[in-house]
C-alpha cells in the first residue's frame, strides 16, 4: 500500500486545529488513557477522516477528498483499496505551528504505506 490523502483546506479543517489548539487532554484510540500530545484521530470506516481526539459534546470530521462515503458511492471500496480492510483510529501528533499553519488556511496531506504514516502540514 502506498497512498496519499488530501485534506483540503476548510472552515471544518481550520475550527479543528483552533480547537485542538485549545485542549490539553488527548485520547488514546482503543485505551482508556489521555495524553497531552495534541493531534486529530486519523479514522478508517465508513470513510477516510480526521477528527477530534479531544473530548467533545460532538464530533468534529473532515473526510479526505473522494473518500467521504455521502458523496462518493463507491468509497467502502477504495477506502479499502486506500488504507486496508479494517477499520482503524490512529492518533496523529501536530505541532502548535503545524496547527497554526491549519488554521491560516494550510492544508494537511497524508502518505501511507504499510510501514509508516507521514503527515505534512
């Protein structure tokens, strides 16, 4: 596998970085634990996203382009092509000046293979 994603710059994307921004406690996917890294949840399911990590009354969810299941018809299949057949959450660390970078309009990219996960910000 060797894929890259594109999470194009948008009022959704840049009010995740200012709220990441603003937390100090992240989750851990698939642990009752916190850490203080700051980061968005890079998920695999019904679509490719990144979300909130932060605990939150409501989820905050920016699709990957193509891969935004209410959009895209066939994006269990080349979700699965994408990144694999299983559903996943991975918490992606940002730094504040990536984070800044999000939310004066930057874009996130994100390479996959099966070995690595590299993120440019």
């Amino acid at each position: 596998m060797n894929t890259t994603l594109n999470f194009r710059s948008s009022k959704k994307l840049r009010k995740l970085a200012k709220e990441t921004m603003k937390h100090d406690k992240f989750k851990v996917p698939y642990k009752d634990e916190t850490t203080s890294e700051k980061g968005f949840f890079f998920v695999k399911d019904e679509g490719i996203y990144l979300m909130n990590a932060y605990k939150s009354e409501s989820n905050s969810v920016v699709y990957a382009v193509g891969f935004n299941p209410s959009t895209n018809e066939n994006c269990w299949d080349e979700s699965y092509y994408a990144v694999g057949g299983d559903d996943f959450a991975e918490l992606l660390p940002f730094d504040e000046d990536a984070l800044i970078r999000i939310m004066r309009g930057g874009s996130v990219e994100l390479k996959v293979t099966d070995k690595y996960i590299e993120v440019i910000a």
